[in-house]
C-alpha cells in the first residue's frame, strides 16, 4: 500500500496525522489531497523505518524547497556531503537530493539516507550511467535493476526523464542551449543513437511497480527544461509537458505518488502561465520548479536571480522549489553556498506562503516586528531565518568605531537620547544599552523616536484629562 492508495482507500496513515499537524490541517484534507493527487507524501518505506520525517508537497501545504548535493569524479567525499546534508537541513531544507557521479555510490547513498530525516531523492540514470563504459550500452534491465537498488536503499522520489520522446528532438534545432539536463541529454543520445524510444517511457508501468512496492514517490523529470530565457515556453518544453501529463495519470492508477519538475530559465511575464499551463496539462499533480532563473547574466549570483523566480513561481502554483546556490553555472558548491542558497529559497517559500495566507504563515514575521520595535536583539535573533549571520552582522556594527564615538557623544548629551536611557560602554568597548538599531544611533532611531512619541501622547492625554 502507497500513500496514494490508502488515501483513495478513505484510510488516513500516521504520516499523514503527522504532516497534518506541521500544516495546521485536518488531517481529512490532507488524505483528500493525496487522494486527488494535488499532494504527496515522499516516504520510502525503508526510509520511515530508518527515522524519516515526513512532509507534505502540494498546493495546500506551505512550499517546500529542495537542495541538490551529491560528490563528482572530480570534487567532493562522502564526510563533506554529510556536512551539506547537516548545513542543508539547518537553513531550511525540506528535501535534498543526491546528484552524485563517480565511485562508490551505493556507499555514499545509504549513509546520506542513514544521516538524512528529510526526504531523498535521486536521478538513477546518472549510477547507470557510471556503471557502464557508455551510455549506449544500457538495457531495460540495467534501468530496472538500479531504480530497485535505490527504492531498497531507501530513497523517497526519483527524477526520471520518461516524458522525452523522439518525436521532441527535433524541436530544440531552434535553440541556444539545446539539452541543458544532464538525464535528458544522456536519453536523448541513446534514442538517436538506437533509432528507439525513451526506454523510461517504454518500461514506465514496470517502473511505476517498483515505485508501488517501496511508495517511492515519481518526480517527472523535465529533460527538456529550457537553459536560457530564449529557450523557455517553446514547443519542445510544453510537448513533453504534455506526455508527462499522459504518465501522471498512468502513475496514478498503478498507486504512484508523483510530482512535477519544472522550467528552470524563465522571463518574469512568462512565470504565471508556464505554473498554469503545468496545473491544466498535469491534472494539477505537485510542481517542482528548478528556480525558475529570471536572467542569465548574474553569474555568481543566480541564488538572487531564481529566488525571485521562485517567489512567483510558488505564488502562481509551485509546491516545491529546488535552490540554486551562488555556484549555479560555475561548480559545485561548498558549504557556505549551500547555506546561502538554502537561505535564498526558504525566504522565496516563506514569500510566497505569506502572499497566499497560509495558516500561521506570517506569525514569525510579525513576532519579528514586535522584536524590533522593542530592541529584543536575542529574540531578533532566534527567530531570523539565518541567526549566526544576523548576530554576526550586528556585533560587527556594534564594535565600529564609528558606533562607539557616536556613543560617547549621545552619553554627553540629553539631546541624544531623548527618553534618558543614556548608551555606556562595556569594558570591550562595545555599546553597553542597546536601546536603538545599529544603523542609526540612539539620536536617529526612528522606532526609539516613536516609542518617545507615544510615551509624550500618553502624557499629554493625561494632562487633558486632569
């Protein structure tokens, strides 16, 4: 039994009771979701065996994101991506995924889903792949055994490229970037060298049985996501969205969990309609957006440039996106990018959560607010997104000299601190009353400026009243 099938069943599992609660949903929504399909619960069942937290990914549960990790031939080893997996998980990760090539990945595959308690997910060409001496040996058989490998180890949803047809091969002819997947290209030249079609989508109910048997959730790889903005929306993207269309509803009937991945360059005026388009060719199955990047000259930047696609993304219909770090087009990322990615997304998810009124979405920023307005600098902290780098950030501007003279100067004068709460320093040097931001000073403050005015509004009505 999937989650899928004990949903349409009108049974509601213990994984279910539990994204419930993280939701703030009754839990017959939540069964009634994953019943329509609308939303999935990706939890091998070796994985809940091991620890598994499980989480919700759909339109009614807050937006999710995902952070891609993973060793290559070239860079990494398996004690740094546990320490990606650790940073990933801290700054917000919902999922993370191993893109792992090279050796040893059995290995490294079974201590990340040992060490992870958030869901797992894979692309199972690239172990093939490494596997072979070439691509074009592989077999049917080579693509079961490895997807059943990895349900056994535990993973919770695979990237499968079942959806590139042969028939769509000839449409990127008009593109800058062709094939920019690394799944999708590996397929496309096996079709074009065998004169066959996808072997995926040819064996796609075998697939979808192993799937069933471990509730191994489908994420419907986008092989022919566009690289570049003058590649998104064309008819190469929208034709194998339409066969990822067809397979959902095959999934579906075989008791598949399945998700949609998406566009990874887009236009911002393009955004809403590719999320619309998505919902009406898919059945509205979860979307996983790969950003989307919004423009393709910030290299170095493009955690900015693809949060802010993210941001509509997930307002217009997005249930989970995947990060980019810094390090998108450039290498893989170390693990300060993958805090700084993590970071980007969780505020383009919590964005969008806000923007749609999800339960209890805004309770932390306006807990924030009130943070601010009454200078609880330790409460800032502890509910920002990232508290090390905003606690480090305000004790860098604390130990400023500039803020220590400005200091002296408002303790010298009642000019300077108009409620008598004059600044003194601590033996360090470091401003000892904190009763003012860090960027203007006790004079400028505009919240400690309001704070006075309040406090002379009430004595002023007092005196009326008297």
């Amino acid at each position: 039994m999937t989650q899928l099938t004990e949903a349409r069943a009108g049974r509601a599992t213990p994984e279910m009771e539990i994204v419930a609660r993280k939701e703030r949903l009754d839990v017959e929504t939540i069964r009634e979701e994953i019943a329509a399909g609308r939303m999935i619960i990706p939890a091998n069942k070796n994985h809940l065996a091991k620890g598994l937290d499980p989480i919700a990914i759909g339109r009614k549960a807050t937006t999710k994101i995902n952070a891609n990790l993973g060793v290559s031939a070239l860079a990494g080893d398996s004690r740094r991506e546990m320490e990606k997996i650790e940073t990933a998980i801290k700054y917000g990760a919902d999922t993370i995924m191993d893109l792992s090539t090279g050796a040893d990945l059995d290995a490294l595959r079974t201590r990340m889903i040992d060490f992870a308690s958030v869901p797992v997910g894979t692309v199972p060409l690239y172990q093939i792949c490494e596997e072979l001496d070439d691509i074009l040996d592989m077999t049917p058989q080579n693509i079961l055994d490895c997807v059943e490998k990895q349900a056994k180890q535990g993973v919770d949803y695979m990237t499968i490229h079942c959806a590139l047809l042969r028939e769509h091969i000839p449409l990127i002819d008009s593109r800058i970037t062709g094939i920019v997947s690394r799944g999708g290209s590996l397929t496309a030249k096996w079709m074009v060298a065998h004169k066959a079609e996808n072997p995926f989508y040819e064996h796609f109910d075998e697939l979808c049985d192993i799937m069933t048997a471990y509730d191994v959730s489908w994420s419907l790889g986008d092989g022919l996501r566009p690289g570049c903005l003058h590649d998104a929306s064309d008819a190469a993207q929208f034709g194998e969205l339409s066969v990822m269309g067809e397979l959902t509803k095959r999934a579906w009937a075989r008791g598949a969990q399945v998700m949609i991945e998406g566009p990874g360059h887009v236009p911002l005026d393009q955004i809403a309609d590719n999320m619309r388009r998505q919902a009406e060719a898919c059945f509205e199955a979860p979307f996983y957006v790969l950003g989307p990047v919004v423009c393709d000259v910030a290299p170095g930047y493009d955690h900015i440039t693809s949060a802010i696609g993210g941001a509509i993304a997930a307002y217009n219909g997005a249930s989970m996106l995947c990060y980019v770090t810094p390090k998108e087009h450039l290498g893989l990322p170390n693990l300060e990018d993958v805090r700084v990615g993590c970071v980007a997304f969780k505020i383009a998810a919590r964005a969008a959560d806000i923007g749609l009124k999800r339960p209890g979405a805004r309770e932390r920023d306006d807990e924030m607010a009130r943070a601010r307005f009454a200078f609880d600098w330790d409460k800032q902290f502890s509910l920002a997104l990232d508290p090390e780098r905003a606690r480090e950030y305000y004790e860098e501007a604390r130990s400023n000299p500039e803020d220590k003279e400005r200091s002296e100067k408002a303790r010298a004068s009642e000019g300077g601190c108009p409620r008598g709460l004059h600044p003194t320093l601590n033996p360090d040097g470091t401003i000892a009353n904190e009763d003012y931001c860090t960027m203007c000073g006790p004079k400028f403050c505009a919240m400690r400026t309001t704070a006075d005015l309040i406090r002379l509004r009430a004595h002023e009505n007092e005196e009326e009243v008297k």
